[in-house]
C-alpha cells in the first residue's frame, strides 16, 4: 500500500467486532453502482443473504456509459476527478495499464472486476427496477421487516434494506432556463460535443460536468459562455508532476487544524492558477464543494471560454448577463445539479424536504430499524473510499455488535450537524449533503465505537 494510500484507507482493514448477534440473514441492496458494490461485498463477507436488484441490465451506476438504465450522467469524456491510487478500494488495485486519472471505461471495467473478484455478481438480478420499498412492522415493538416491491408486481421480504440508488439520478430543472425553447438541455443528457460542432453555446454552472463539458464543446464552437453565479476554486489534476489529490492527501489529516487545511489546499491552488477573479470569476467568499478540472483555465486564458457571472434574463435564444451584455445562443446547456430522488419510500419513512435528507451520519432515517441509506453525500475525496467506510459501519449495526443512540439522540445529532455545515458552506441545493471528509470519517469511527459501547453496556447489565 502506497503512502497515499495509507492516508485514506487506514483504519479500513480488519474483520467485524464480533458474531452475528442479532441473527439478521436476508439484506437486500438497491443498485449495482460503486457503493451498492461496495455494501454487497462487506455483508457477503460477513455471511449475510444478500440480493442486490439493479434497475439496468449492467453493473455500474453512473460509471456505465449509455447505460439503459437510463440513470448515468457520464458523457464520453468523464474522467474521474482523483487518481487511480486514491479512487481503489481497499482491497482491490486496479489493472496496471489503467491511465493515472481513469475514466468511465476505466471505472466501468474496475467496478465488473471488483463484483466478479468478491462473488458479488451471481447475487445481483439484473433489469429489476423496485417500484417500493415498504416496512411491514410496527418498529416500536417487532423486529425489522421491510418489503421490496418489483415492478412486475412481485414482492419480497427482507430483514434489512440498503438503498444505494445514488443522488445524481434526477436533474435539478431550472424553470427560468427551460424558455429557452429548442436548443435546451440538462448536462444530464449530454454525451458528447459532435452535435454541437459550430454551434454557439451557453453552459450554465460552475461544477465538475459544467467545466468538462464547456472545454468539451468550445474547440469547435465559434462562442462559449461559461456562466458562474458564486465563487469558484478550481484545483489543478497535475502539480509538480504529481497527481494534486495525491498532494493534498497529505495536508487532509485529522491532526491538522481545518483551518490550516484549507488555507494550505487554497494555496496550492494559487500558485496553479493565480487569483480566480483574473480568470473572470467572483472571489469565493463562502466555502463550496470545489471543482476539479485539467484544461478549462487555459480554455479561458486562450478565449475559448468566456466567464459571465450571471443571467438577468432569458428570452428565447436571447440571453442577458448579469453585466447588462445580451448574446444570441443556440444551445443553453443547464449544469444545475440534480434533486434527490426517492420516490420508491412512502414519504412518512423518510422525506426530501428542500433536497434535505435527515439522516444520522447520514445514512439511518431516525425511527425505522433496518433501512440504510448509502452514499448520499458529497465530499472532497475519492468516493469509493468513504463507502467502505459507510459499508463498515452499517455492518457491524447489522451483526449487532453496535447498537444506534435514541432517537432523540440521534435527532439532535442530525440538527447539530445541520447546523454546523449551514454555518460553513452556502445554503444551495448542492450542499444540503455536503460532508468534509476527514470530519466525517472521524465521526463515523467515534460513533460506531460508541455504539460497540452500548452493547458492552448491555451485556454488563444483563449481567
């Protein structure tokens, strides 16, 4: 294990605290992506039943171009954001000739190879979109039982469930930006930029996707507009000649003040791009789910994208700019970002309220025993990484070797770490599940020691 490795995946390896106490045996997960993958192979470890239902006919979530699922945002030229040594799991490498930054072919294959290596395919049923799921208990005095209704009518029982459906599934529309007629899209929906060979574009959004997909289409357009409403920092991929998530992994430590941290990360990115205003931008004045991009500053440094901060209006083609300019487009790509989608739970188990989940350690719904959801969250690192940590923690709950705080308890918990993330980063859709990961991973290790506590505490008394 390499250095950078050592930094993310430490504290990962080790088998369960304990037997199964609880005698759970049939755990149903929802999604063949990275983190249902993930979950799988952790619970069949530990000797659980496990089916895994994938509405699509593929393994890999949104890693799967064109998937038919009908859920992937990738579009031809996604690469993913941290390098190949800091996006593994723990234990699994990817195949050697696999490019320093993978991209989705490259994740794909990693993902297929992942759930073929740890037996995690044969438990997976292919093209099974779940309609429901549903408890079927009183949780104030049974033991879980959660039904998973298919599509085709069919229902199942299981004693846990695991909802791994991601959250960049369902685009965030933007009413104002759909009148501009034909010509509109969500980057949702884009895939590659040969329909819109020299055609003039507007991308609305200052994300990963808006980047990648503005610096996609403005070599062979005659106009680019990249349109960015806030601040942005935007990190470098390569730095020193070394991968920039493989430098930073190495400020991101929990005895480093966050502050310092930050001002560090801040820093570096400095000495790669210069000040962000010079480049067209507002000053970020409030903390935001950074930006990762290879070429979009030198995109805008060369005028093949121009940074606008702002839009007025919009009528038809017709778009005005925040500073009193007005320009004829004809394609207005919507990079606004996605809402949670969970449709499948009756709204009484858990609730999207203003793309707000509340989820203590964001993953249980307060209340109902036996329902886990994973992976909805944003963070600053690797993905993959914090779902096996995610993945560990709910087992050990599974095995019964930790037991959940009240649900007061964990209200409280939920409140506090609301409160605590609406103080530090703007109040928009794209953060209500914004998580900083060495805060999180040390969190997810204090309370799941607290709750192998509860259970010593038990046996002490039963005693």
């Amino acid at each position: 294990m390499t250095d950078v490795q050592s930094v993310y995946q430490r504290g990962l390896d080790g088998p369960p605290l304990g037997p199964n106490r609880r005698g759970t045996k049939r755990v149903a997960i929802v999604g063949a992506g990275a983190s249902g993958l993930c979950n799988a192979k952790y619970l069949l470890q530990a000797g659980f039943d496990v089916t895994v239902f994938e509405i699509g006919s593929q393994i890999g979530g949104m890693w799967c171009y064109n998937n038919d699922s009908g859920r992937s945002s990738a579009y031809r030229t996604l690469h993913i954001n941290t390098s190949r040594g800091v996006t593994r799991f723990s234990d699994l490498d990817f195949d050697p000739d696999t490019q320093p930054f993978p991209d989705h072919y490259d994740m794909h294959r990693y993902l297929v190879q992942y759930a073929d290596h740890f037996g995690v395919t044969p438990r997976i049923r292919f093209n099974s979109r779940v309609a429901q799921v549903r408890p079927a208990f009183d949780p104030a005095r049974e033991p879980p039982v959660w039904e998973v209704e298919l599509a085709d009518g069919a229902v199942e029982r299981f004693d846990a469930v695991l909802l791994a459906t991601g959250h960049l599934t369902a685009p965030l529309h933007v009413p104002e930006l759909q009148t501009f007629g034909d010509g509109y899209l969500h980057a949702h929906d884009y895939r590659e930029p040969e329909p819109f060979v020299g055609k003039r574009i507007c991308v609305v959004g200052v994300g990963n996707s808006a980047c990648d997909i503005a610096s996609d289409v403005c070599v062979t357009s005659p106009r680019t507009v990249l349109v960015a409403r806030s601040g942005v920092v935007i990190l470098p991929k390569l730095m020193f000649g070394r991968a920039f998530t493989d430098i930073t992994a190495q400020i991101q430590r929990p005895y480093i003040p966050r502050k310092i941290r930050q001002k560090l990360v801040r820093f570096l990115v400095w000495l790669a791009h210069g000040d962000m205003t010079a480049l067209g931008f507002k000053r970020a004045t409030a903390l935001s789910h950074v930006t990762s991009n290879a070429t979009v500053t030198t995109d805008i440094a060369y005028r093949r994208i121009f940074v606008k901060q702002g839009i007025e209006a919009v009528n038809g083609h017709h778009i005005r700019f925040a500073d009193g300019t007005e320009e004829e487009f004809d394609t207005l790509i919507a990079a606004t970002g996605y809402r949670i989608d969970l449709d499948m739970l009756p709204p009484d188990v858990v609730r999207v309220q203003d793309n707000r989940l509340d989820l203590y350690m964001r993953i249980v719904p307060p209340g109902w025993p036996g329902l886990f959801l994973m992976g909805f969250f944003n963070t600053d690192t690797a993905l993959n990484m914090v779902f096996e940590h995610q993945a560990r923690w709910v087992r050990e709950f599974l095995l019964g070797n930790a037991v959940l705080p009240s649900y007061a308890e964990m209200r409280q918990a939920i409140a506090d770490r609301t409160a605590w993330y609406n103080s530090q980063y703007r109040e928009t859709a794209r953060h209500t599940i914004e998580e900083e990961h060495v805060r999180y991973l040390t969190d997810l290790k204090t309370t799941l020691k607290a709750a192998a506590g509860r259970v010593k505490g038990q046996g002490a008394r039963a005693a």
